[in-house]
C-alpha cells in the first residue's frame, strides 16, 4: 500500500494556510478583498528575527514563521494584501 506523501502534504499546507488566513481576517486590508488564494501575507515591520527575505524560504518555513508570530502574540504584526497590493508594496511590476 503505498501513500501519496507530495499530494497529502500539499493538502495540509494549504488547508494549515487558509486556517491562518481565516485567522488574520479573511480580506486585504486595503481593498478589502475577499479571494483567499488570491491573500498573501505581508509583514508590517518587514521580516525580521527568523524571517528571511521571501526568496530565500520555501512555503513550509515561511508559514512556519507566521504559525510562530502568532502563537507568540505577536499577530498585529502581520496582515493580509491581495496579490496586487502586496506585489506593489515590494516594487514589483
């Protein structure tokens, strides 16, 4: 019998995401749009501490590190941009 370890897993990160992104709000903060896959989590202050720049960490570690922020109170860090806000806030086109 054998398991399907790559869809199993790519099914418990997005459903751990979309619990996080239920958690933040469900929406952007500046449209206030409500497309879940479209949500991207941005961090207010920039990443610091055990945040790394976004291209230097896969999804897993990245999530990891906002499961952490908010177990540690820290949630008011954190908020949640629609692809569109969150790509122009980083500059890119």
């Amino acid at each position: 019998m054998s398991t399907n370890k790559p869809g199993y897993m790519r099914h418990y990160y997005h459903h751990k995401r979309l619990e996080v992104l239920k958690l933040l709000g469900g929406k952007c903060a500046i449209c206030g749009s409500e497309t879940l896959e479209d949500l991207d989590i941005h961090h207010k202050n920039g990443y610091k501490g055990s945040f790394a720049r976004p291209n230097e960490r896969g999804g897993w570690q990245q999530l990891g590190d906002v499961i952490r922020t908010i177990k540690e109170g820290r949630a008011a860090e954190l908020e949640l941009q629609c692809y569109m806000h969150n790509r122009n806030h980083w500059g890119r086109k």
